[in-house]
C-alpha cells in the first residue's frame, strides 16, 4: 500500500490492501478459559510505548471435535516483497481423504520494525481459502494468529492441490517489517457418533467468467471474497463524494456501493459490501494496534444463492458468471472480488432439470445530496440508497420438484461532514442487507446490518484525534413448516478513541488510546448457547477481559 497525502486525513496513514477471526492461542472444544491475572494490565502507561500487547479479537474461538486429527503445515514464509509463496498440498496421511467432522485453518503471524498494514491471500487450487490483513507492528515486535473452519473447502482438500499464498509487502531503510507467517491444516475425523457436516460435492474457482456445471447440480452457492483496497479511493469507497463536491476522494455517483453477481448477463444476487477498516484506518494506527476492526483479519466471503438458476446451468455448456461492484467510477481500480462455486449434486440423477420461474428486479435507488458549508459550518453529504432482487427456479430432482426462492434487499443511508482542508470529516452510515431463502418447505431470513460512526479532526500543534464505533450485527431465524426452529443472534461492536500528534518522528507522537470490543453471539452457533466477552485496552495495554456467558 501506499500513503495518500496528509491533506486528506482518511489518507494520512495507510490503509492495507485487504470475523469471526479468533486471534491469540488455540482453544480445545468448550468455552475458552479465563486469563491469567498477568493478562492484563493493573497500571498502564501514560501514553504508547515502544510495545504493546499482541493482537488480539473478543471473538469466540472455533469448537472442535473431540476425534483423532492430523495436522500439516501449508504455508511457512516470509513476505519482504510482492513475490508470491508457492507449494504443494498433500491430503494428510493419516487422516484420509474425507470426509472430515471439521477442518481448521490457522495462521500465526509476527512482524517487529515499521511496516503498514497489508492485505494477504491463500488459495489452493485456485480456490481462495482464506482473505486476511495484517496489523501493524511495534518496534519490539508482536505475534498474532487467525483461526477458520474451513470444512466446507472438503472437495479442495480431497486431492493434491497447488497452494498460493501472498502478502503483498515492502522492506527497505524505513519499512523495515519482514512477515514471517506459518500456516496450518488441522484435519478432525469422522468417528462414530461424530455427525458427518452437509459440504459441496465440488468447489470450483472463478477464475474467469466462462463455467461448465455438473449437469446433475441440485444446489449452488456463490462466495465472493469483496474488498476495496490497493491504496485508491475505494478503500474509503464510504467516503467518497460526487464531483462537485471538495473532497480528495471521488467518485460520480458517491459512495453507494453494491456487489452484485450475474449469471449470462443475467442479475442473478446482489449484496451490501461490508465497510472494512484495516489497521490502518481513519489515520490513527493507534485504534487498532491490539483491537483490530471487525473481519480485519479474517474476511467473511459475502454468500449469494444461485439455485434457482441450476436449471439453466445444468444444460453441459458454458456459462458466464460474473461479479461486479456497482457505485465504482468507469475505470477506477481498487475492488478484488475472488469467487468461488460451492455445488452439490443430486446422487440418484445424471442430469437435473428445471427451469427459472421468476425474475423480478426493483428499480435501483441511489441518491447523494451535497450541501456547502459555509465559514462556520461543515461541507455535508446525504446518501440513500438501495435495491431488491427475488428470484425463483424449480428443479426435477430424484427426491422430487424442488422451488428455490431467493429474495434479497440491500440499502445504505450515510451522512458525511468535512471541513475545508478536512482537518475534521465524520461519517454516520448504515448499511443493511436482508435475505430469505425458501427451498421446499424451510426457509432461512437473514437480517445484516453494519454501522460507522466516526470522526476525525486535526486540531492545535498537529495533535490528531479520532473518535470511532464500528457494529457488525446479524439475526438468522430458520424455520420448517412456518415454525422457528432455529435462531442465531450476533452483535459485534468495537469502539475507539485515539490521539496523537502527525508529522513528528514517532518517538514525540505521545500517543494515547483506548479501545473495546464487545463480542456478543446467541443461538445454535454460539458455543453452548451464549458467548458474550469484552476485551478492552488503554495505550496498547489490555485492561479488560470479561466473559458473561
């Protein structure tokens, strides 16, 4: 990445290129354990020092299966440039080639020095596993790690794969942070009594347009793994304004963005992005040096449902599947969208039939008003915006007619307020992304929400403060015949609060800082039911770590 010019104080520091990251130690199956009282901090220090507690997230840490397991190493390296690490995966030995009760993916990190924060990838086969960001260092140095249930990936890991994996980075005189990463496979069998998890048959990598489905598909999902980042504009794509308004940031029709899929040409899903912050964020490194943002480390994929469109898949021929984010201006760069194709096939058919029954599409909606401000007020920018897409097919299979209705809505309303110079810009937004899916007789909603509130100003003597709170929120209901019968509440929110002063070398910043994350998650996917645990910190010290649950 590189630095935008101070004039702009959402560019002053460098973002990274780019959720449930579980950061620190592993953790077996059952609630985590609770710190040592040497965890944290009695007596932090007046402001940051030359080190600080390593990163680390309130999120819960993955449950595993108590059966026999091996683990392999998949990645060992270091990254100083843009070379990318290369090798072979091998199914691991001992455990066969699936299926698996869980697979584990776990990353662990250090880095000491200067260094921005940097957005990474690993791919087998070209299958994306895993889309993460780095934190930025302490001078004495720090360690990480991010855990993920990769289970679903159990096609990919069947057989020998190429692997990938690359953090994009620069080492020289100034930046001199090498990432050193090791990342692992952990591979849980399936016992007796051990329920065997629901995967895709195959797995396939967008990797261009053009795709030819097995014709007996009976279901299809989409995962996109959608960042803005690259060092542009569109890793503050929240931020941006319309031409005529004066901000460093453009972009013609302001900052609605939508990512959506399509299938032939065809609209086919559409989602709401979700407003990554790295660690580098709002110009203040110091928010997120131990608390990084929501999904900073591991990037949740957005997931679109495809099966109304098997029909038309399942005919043997090619088909063009493309991901697009709309809002971007005509030839600006700054978007990655890395997909993959999650199938499942019909066992007892060759060939699946159906047809697309319902198209329907609402008018897209997206406004941005801009008002000058005057000698006393602040420049303000109003945005709405939204869309509505439901779509329907039905399938012949072998265990009879099966509908799929997809029925998603996005929307997004924002305020931005910034002073000539931006020496203060805030944003208020929120975003919401609503989905329910129908197939036979269940039906999943899922309601998404994500919030930002925050401000930056540069006041007296070049002291920068930024004042910030970020929420990731999301309610999923399942139910069989009308009744509920399965619920799962999450509530994911960070604030922070941090100064210092800019354009000093970094010993006479005199930074200070706090910051929290609550971490609250109900239903069937929490372990036992409730996880709700609190981590906060003062200039870098972990003063609290709570659990309620």
């Amino acid at each position: 990445m590189t630095r935008h010019r101070i004039t702009g104080l959402l560019g002053a520091l460098a973002l990274a290129a780019a959720t449930l990251a579980a950061a620190g130690p592993a953790h077996a199956a059952g609630p985590p354990p609770a710190p040592s009282a040497a965890a944290v901090a009695a007596d932090p220090p007046a402001e940051f020092g030359t080190d600080w507690h390593d990163p680390l997230t309130a999120a819960p840490p993955l449950e595993r299966p108590a059966t026999r397991s091996c683990e392999l190493t998949l990645v060992e390296a270091q990254f100083r440039d843009f070379t990318p690490y290369t090798g072979t995966y091998t199914p691991p030995a001992g455990c066969g080639t699936g299926p698996w009760a869980k697979v584990v993916l776990r990353l662990e990190g250090k880095v000491k020095g200067r260094q921005y924060d940097r957005l990474g990838h690993l791919s087998l086969g070209g299958v994306e596993i895993l889309r993460t960001s780095t934190p930025e260092p302490s001078p004495d140095g720090i360690t990480w790690s991010v855990e993920k249930d990769v289970t679903h990936y159990r096609d990919t890991f069947s057989k020998s794969r190429p692997v990938e994996m690359l953090i994009g980075n620069v080492v020289n005189d100034t930046y001199t942070g090498v990432i050193d990463v090791k990342v692992t496979l952990t591979f849980h069998t399936v016992e007796r009594h051990t329920a065997v998890p629901d995967t895709p048959d195959r797995v396939l990598p967008l990797t261009r347009p053009a795709v030819t489905t097995p014709r007996n598909t009976e279901r299809i999902l989409a995962e996109v793994y959608a960042t803005g980042s690259g060092g542009g504009c569109e890793e503050y794509w929240y931020m941006t304004t319309p031409d005529a308004a004066p901000y460093s940031c453009k972009a013609s029709g302001g900052p609605y963005r939508e990512v959506r899929i399509s299938v032939d040409g065809r609209l086919a899903g559409i989602a709401a992005p979700f407003p990554h912050v790295w660690t580098g964020g709002w110009s203040n490194p110091f928010l997120w040096y131990v608390v990084p943002a929501p999904r900073a480390f591991d990037v949740r994929p957005i997931v679109y449902d495809l099966t109304p469109f098997a029909a038309l898949l399942n005919d043997g021929r090619e088909h063009r599947i493309e991901v697009s984010v709309d809002g971007v201006p005509a030839g600006q760069t700054g978007w990655s969208t890395p997909a993959n194709l999650l199938l499942w096939q019909d066992e007892g058919r060759a060939v699946v039939t159906g047809s697309l029954t319902r198209h329907e599409e609402g008018e897209p909606a997206n406004s941005s008003r801009f008002t000058p401000g005057t000698g006393t007020t602040a420049h303000r920018l109003d945005t709405e915006g939204g869309h509505r897409l439901t779509v329907s097919g039905r399938l012949d299979t072998s265990h009879g007619r099966v509908t799929t209705t997809v029925t998603r809505s996005v929307r997004n309303t924002s305020v931005h307020r910034w002073t000539d110079g931006e020496g203060q810009d805030a944003l208020t937004a929120t975003w919401t992304d609503e989905e329910s899916v129908t197939r036979g007789h269940a039906t999943t909603r899922t309601a998404r929400t994500y919030t930002m509130d925050g401000e930056t100003v540069l006041g007296a003597g070049d002291r920068l403060r930024t004042v910030i709170t970020l929420g990731d929120r999301a309610e999923k209901t399942t139910l069989r015949g009308g009744r509920t019968v399965d619920r799962t509440r999450l509530d994911d929110t960070y604030t922070g609060d941090a100064s210092y002063t800019v354009n000093v070398p970094r010993e006479q910043r005199h930074a200070v800082g706090t910051s929290t994350e609550r971490y609250r998650l109900y239903g069937a996917e929490a372990p036992r039911g409730c996880y709700d645990r609190t981590v906060s910190t003062v200039q870098g010290m972990l003063t609290e770590d709570r659990r309620r649950c």
